[in-house]
C-alpha cells in the first residue's frame, strides 16, 4: 500500500497488515504520521505526547 506523506508529499510505502491508529515516521522528513485510514491510505500528523508532570 503507498500514501503520501501530509507534510513534505514523499510517497510511504506499508505492508498489507498495517492498520488504522498505527504510527510510522516519514522516510524523507522524519514525521511522525498517523495511519487514520487504509483504503485509501491516508495519514495525519501524529499528536505530540505531551507531559504529566508527574500526574
């Protein structure tokens, strides 16, 4: 399966078990994409962790 990356258009090639809510980094930029759909293969950018501090 191929999409294409959101932020810098790079084609991303998965295998065929790749599923939605699955995370994986563009080859090009580094991006840390978000699988939200499988046919056709679409991706977001994935939400930034943000801290607990703790809690």
């Amino acid at each position: 399966m191929k999409g294409e990356c959101p932020v810098c258009a790079a084609e991303i090639e998965l295998g065929k078990d790749t599923v939605a809510g699955e995370l994986v980094e563009c080859p090009d930029c580094g991006t840390e994409l978000e699988v939200i759909e499988i046919d056709p293969l679409t991706f977001t950018e994935a939400p930034q962790e943000e801290e607990d501090w703790g809690e």
